[in-house]
C-alpha cells in the first residue's frame, strides 16, 4: 500500500530527519484502490469527525464498535488492521461510488489521478 509520505530521505521543516514509516500512521493517511483501479487518498486526521465520516461511508459499524478502533490512539496503533479493512471495502465498489459516498467529508480525501496512474495511462505509456 502506498501512503503519502514516501520519499525516503524526508525531512521537516527545521532540517530534522523524519520517520516516514510513522508519518502515515500518524497522519492516518491512507492510499485505497477502488474496483475500477482508481485510487483514492484518505487523511482522518486527529478529528473525530473524519472517522466517524469514513465510518458512515464504509457503512461499517463494527468497525466503529472494534475497540482496535475507538480512539485515535488505537487507530494508530492498529493501523495495518484498519488500512487492511479500509482496503478491502475500498476494492467492492468504483471510484464514483466513493467519490459520492465521501463527498461530506471532502477535505478528508483526494480522488486521482495520481502521479502513478499518470504514470501506467497507454497515452503516457506511448511517448516513453
């Protein structure tokens, strides 16, 4: 899975050395591929109302009652089980269906194209 940190040698701000394996986790961001390939970016956030938010998009209330999940803090801590779920309902429906079912929280999420599928297009595929 893919996140939106990934340089590998990234730093802050101030020049200090980062840790992008955390930064993900941290930001709760995550990278979900949708039945027709699309992809779409997730951030929550530390706001209560982006989880609740995918929540009600996934229409998944276990996972708003797994106790993995109840907190930001457990979010993070259970980050790969909850990027595994999120993955797994991402992959059932298209990207207009999410786009539709995410679109209250707007802020939250960003819909390709990303650099990758810039990247895989037959068009682009073409001039290289």
């Amino acid at each position: 899975m893919a996140h939106f940190a990934v340089e590998p040698f990234a730093t802050t701000s101030t020049g200090r050395w980062c840790d992008v394996e955390r930064s993900p986790r941290l930001a709760q961001a995550y990278i979900l591929r949708t039945a027709d390939r699309s992809l779409i970016a997730l951030h929550l956030s530390s706001l209560e109302k982006f989880w609740s938010g995918l929540v009600a998009a996934l229409d998944a209330p276990a996972l708003a009652a797994d106790p993995r999940f109840d907190t930001r803090d457990s979010r993070i801590a259970n980050y790969d089980a909850l990027a595994a779920s999120s993955i797994s309902a991402s992959r059932q429906h298209s990207l207009s269906y999410w786009t539709e079912r995410l679109a209250p929280q707007r802020r939250s999420i960003r819909a390709g194209p990303f650099v990758i599928e810039v990247i895989e297009d037959p068009q682009v595929a073409t001039l290289t």
